[in-house]
C-alpha cells in the first residue's frame, strides 16, 4: 500500500478508546499516518485506501475514517539509540 519495505512500516491498532467525532459515537478510525518523505500528492490515494481497507475489515463507515497525515525529518525521528538521518549516512 505505502510502496516502502515493510520493516520501515509501523502499525499500531488501539481498540480500547472511546471516540466520538460530531457527537456521535458510531464506530471511528482515527489514523495518524507518519511517513519519510511523503508527497503531499500521495495524501488523497493513501485516504482514500485507508478508508476503503477500514470499511472492509472493521466494518467502520468512511464518513466516519479521519486520516492525519505527517511527514517528519528524518532527524526528528529516533531508532536504535540513533536517528533516521544518521542511520542513512552510515548506509550511504
């Protein structure tokens, strides 16, 4: 779906929350989805897969399928007492 490998994808399913969203409570996906170098041009094509994908598997209605979109630094994200940039050079 994000065309990257999967080991640099991370995906985290919280069902313990209770959401309302225009006060109501019918089901609710709130996706916060965290890339490195997204294209804000991919913004539309990656909502509207998410919201095709959480439809289908978890029965919520798109209406109710809000995507937040961010695209960090790689020197604003941490991994193996590192960061993405530095982690980078040394694989460069």
């Amino acid at each position: 779906m994000t065309k990257k490998p999967e080991k640099a994808v991370i995906i985290t399913l919280n069902s313990q929350y209770d959401m309302w969203c225009n006060g109501s409570d019918a089901p609710l996906a709130h996706i916060r989805f965290s890339s490195l170098d997204m294209l804000v041009s991919d913004h539309v094509g990656y909502s509207a897969k998410f919201a095709e994908l959480f439809n289908k598997e978890l029965d919520v209605d798109t209406e109710w399928i809000i995507v937040e979109f961010n695209s960090p630094q790689a020197t604003h994200l941490g991994k193996n007492g590192s960061t993405i940039a530095e982690i980078r050079k040394v694989a460069d």
